[in-house]
C-alpha cells in the first residue's frame, strides 16, 4: 500500500545517496545522511516540546540550511509547516500564528522579538524556537538537531492522507488564506513536475525563490523527492554571487520569477559567459512577455525554458513545452501529467474553442480548502463529476486553441471595464513590453465617473533609459484598439513588488493622482 509521506523522501533518499550532498546554503553544506540526522534529532526535539501529529509548526525563516531541517523536521514529527516569510511584520504574523494555532514557530533568533510580540495574539503557540540562539528558556534549533533520535517505534503513523502544510496566499482581497494539504496532494503534484522537467538525482538546482512561498519550497521538495542537491541563495540582490553560484555549484536547473529573469538578463557579459551545466530553465509566479522570453533564451542559449502557470491552490496547473515556445508564442501549455482542465462560461457550461471562460481544474494536487474558512473553499472549490469530486476554480480567464494549448487572458477580477469594453491588462502589457526600453509594465483600472474604469499603464525602464509617456501611449495607440489605449502611462524608478516578487497590482490600483512622470 502506497502511503509515502514527504518525510520519508528525505530518508529514501539518505538509504540511497547518504554521501551525495543535499542541501547548501553559502559555506554551509549537508549531506542527506547529515541531513536526514539532523531532522532525526530536531523532530524528536519538537516531540518533547509537545508537537503532536497534526500540529501545526510554523517556519519564519529565510532560505538556509535550517529552513529544510525545520521543515523536514515538523513533518517527521508528524506535524504540519506553515512557511511564512522572514519579513513579515508583527502584525500580520500575530494574525497567520493566530489563524494557523501553530503550536511552536521556528525563527532567526535576532528576529525572535517579532514573533514573541505576535504571540501575545496567539494563545496556542507554546514555544518559540530560535536559530543562532535560545528564545526564553526553549532550547533553539542546534540544540534540538542533537536530540536522541525518537526509536522507530515512537514516530507517528503519519500518511499521505494527513495534513502536510498550511501555505498563506493573499488572493485578491489582501487578507491572507491558509490553503491546506495533504502529504498526498504535494507528493502528487511533485511527481508530475518531476515528470515533465525530467529532474533527476544528480541535478544541482540552484533556487534564490523564498522557501515560504510555493515556487521556491517545491523546488526543496522535489529534490529532496529525487535526490537532487539544492543550493539556497536569498533572492538577487548580489546578483553576481548568483552567476557565480551557477558556476562554482555546477547548476543545472534555474526556476526564476520574471523579476529574477530581468535582473540577471541586464548583466553585461552573461551571454558571453559559459554555463556548460546548466540545463533547464522554469518560470512561473507570474508570465514572461514574449520580449523577455527571446531576451532569456538568447541570454542562456544552451538551456531550455519552461513557461508555466499555476496558483496556490494547486501548485501547477500547465505548462508549456519547449520546442513550442516559437510555435504557439504566449502560451502556457498544456495540463501537467494526470491532471485535467477545461474553460467555462459563467453558466458553467464549456466554451466553444478560442472563446475566453474560466479555467477549472482536476486532479490529486487540488487543496483540500482554505483553513478555517468554509465559506472562501465553498466559493473556490465546486462540486465535480460525482458525489464527492470536487474541483478548483482558478478565478483566471483563458482561452484554449484547437490543439488543447492554452492561453492566459487575465484575472476574472483583474478585467478592466472601460467606455462599456472589457480590456484585458495583459494584452495592453505585452503591447508596452514591445517599446524598446520598457522594463517593466503593469496596467489596472482606476474608478472613473465618465468611463467606468480609466486605463492606467505603469511602467520602469531599462537601466539608461529615459521614457516619454506621450510616446508610449502613441506606440499603444498604433496596435490597440482605441478603448485598450492607456489614459495615463505612469513612469516610475522602480514598481512595487508583493513578497513573493510578483508586481503589486493592488497597490498601484490604490495610487491617486499621480503625475506623468512619477519619480
């Protein structure tokens, strides 16, 4: 009977490759065997605070070695991870320690001031662990690493159909949603990701995406699945130390964001530079324009790019193959192996080929809900085939051509309504990423008295370069339709980003008033 966990990768992988290195973090570096030790110890230490199966334990860390300990670590001891972001603020974290029950958190001790402040607003969290110190009298992370591991015996008789992880997502409201699943769930959608990128055990992936939000914590998991080594940066910020990373690590598999792409294609010399290991590219979080993805493949000429799409609630959805790419340019593909998809019209009935519906969503890798929160999972998750088969609606138009490829529109919620029109922001995106020098470009609707929804554009440009917002609306003027035009283009230093590094759309939705030429 097959009831593998996520916790028993890690161990399959340590009987299997005990020496091969698993997890690197700067100088930092351990073996699965090491690995696997440490979370022997670290889940044994969290039974003796208490953890039981089913608790929840919350991880406020950034990427590190001791990210991957904490996690694997909750998940031995039978309990389930909620990763939240290192530099949450104490509010919202009161707020996520809180909604979760979390009975322990795990964070940098220099931060632990943060979570102690939260948990005054959350009653079931009962200790605090700390990484590079001890919070209070609770033992920190390197004293429970060297706990006696539990006998065989004593762990938990977890399955895959126990709650693995509580991951957080903001959704469109802003307020955050705990979005629950099993071992089973993340164990199936891990395996099909695995299946169409062919990752294997001696790929070295190199991830500068926050463990906290999904892109990032399933490229641990799934190496830990294979028996891959990971090699953990914190974001772009050096991007130079990145390039070196792939180089001095023998990366072989790059995921990015398209803000990670943007960065590293602006660096002088790296087209020239050899990256002879370096294999497979993925992007995901959110879409590459047609531009970036000629700018990224010409860049890592001896790579290949997959283009993918997925939410949350189901981690991946679709992706694209690519020796499609030039074929069917601004496609997400297709549904990822033993899912399946399909669009519907607002009646729920199945749109005609290249028309635009809502995409819904089937398979073993959709949520179980959102944690305590009945009413959101009612909305989101739909009744499906027969009784007890539900499925995921994803809240996201596209459309589908007759191969079955398929394209993404917009959000449902993200549909600009302008003079009586609906205007979908990508499509005047995509229009603003082909003027030379536009870096970046997000477009919202703005309340309007006289049109419903004003159209704003707002843009950063290329390092050097110096946009003229009249120009910019000509150029949209020349290839859109007269209601799709910008009112206002808006050019800034720099667009806000969300944590996780996708353009933050709600809060230039929220900008009033603002000049031309915003600096």
């Amino acid at each position: 009977m097959n009831t593998r966990t996520l916790s028993d990768d890690l161990r399959a992988s340590a009987a299997r490759s005990a020496d091969r290195t698993a997890v690197v973090y700067g100088d930092r570096r351990l073996t699965y065997a090491e690995l696997d030790r440490a979370v022997d110890g670290f889940a044994a230490g969290l039974r003796q605070l208490g953890v039981r199966r089913g608790d929840r334990v919350a991880v406020v860390l950034a990427n590190g070695v001791e990210t991957a300990i904490a996690i694997y670590g909750a998940l031995r001891a039978g309990a389930a991870f909620t990763p939240l972001n290192a530099t949450a603020k104490e509010e919202k974290l009161a707020y996520l320690l809180e909604h979760s029950g979390s009975k322990v958190a795990v964070c940098d001790a220099r931060n632990a001031h943060l979570v102690e402040g939260a948990a005054i607003r959350a009653p079931e969290l009962l200790h605090i662990v700390g990484v590079g110190g001890r919070v209070g009298d609770t033992p920190s992370l390197e004293e429970l690493v060297e706990y006696e591991p539990d006998a065989p015996d004593v762990y938990p008789e977890t399955m895959d159909v126990d709650l693995a992880s509580i991951i957080y997502t903001s959704g469109s409201t802003g307020v955050p949603k705990g979005v629950a699943f099993l071992h089973r769930n993340m164990g199936f959608v891990s395996d099909s990701i695995i299946e169409y990128l062919g990752l294997r055990g001696e790929d070295r992936i190199l991830c500068v995406l926050p463990l906290s939000h999904t892109y990032g914590l399933y490229h641990l998991i799934m190496a830990m699945r294979v028996g891959a080594t990971i090699v953990l940066e914190r974001g772009v910020t050096f991007p130079g130390r990145v390039v070196q990373a792939i180089v001095d690590e023998e990366i072989t598999v790059l995921p990015g964001v398209p803000t990670v792409w943007q960065v590293l294609i602006n660096l002088d010399g790296l087209a020239e530079r050899e990256l002879p290991h370096l294999r497979l590219l993925t992007n995901a979080g959110a879409a590459l324009s047609v531009a970036r993805v000629a700018a990224v493949r010409r860049v890592f000429g001896n790579a290949v790019l997959f283009s993918m799409y997925g939410q949350t609630e189901c981690k991946r959805v679709c992706y694209l193959p690519p020796e499609q790419l030039d074929i069917r340019p601004g496609s997400v593909g297709v549904a990822i192996p033993g899912t399946e998809v399909w669009i519907e019209d607002e009646h729920g009935e199945p749109v005609p080929t290249g028309e635009v519906g809502e995409l819904i969503i089937r398979g073993d890798h959709v949520m179980q809900g959102y944690w305590n929160d009945a009413d959101a999972t009612a909305r989101k998750l739909k009744p499906g085939h027969w009784p007890g088969d539900r499925v995921l609606r994803s809240g996201d138009l596209f459309r589908q051509d007759e191969e079955g490829f398929l394209y993404f529109v917009g959000r449902s919620d993200d549909i600009i309504k302008s003079r009586g029109e609906k205007v979908a922001p990508k499509e005047v995106e995509e229009v603003l990423y082909l003027y030379e020098g536009v870096r970046e470009a997000a477009v919202v609707g703005v309340e309007d008295d006289l049109l419903g929804q004003a159209i704003v554009a707002h843009v950063s440009a290329e390092e050097g370069v110096e946009l003229d917002p009249k120009l910019l609306r000509r150029h949209c003027a020349e290839r859109l339709e007269d209601f799709m035009v910008p009112g206002k283009v808006v050019i800034h230093d720099d667009l806000p980003k969300t944590d996780n590094g996708k353009l933050d759309k709600l809060a230039l939705a929220a900008m009033r008033d603002l000049p031309v030429a915003a600096r």
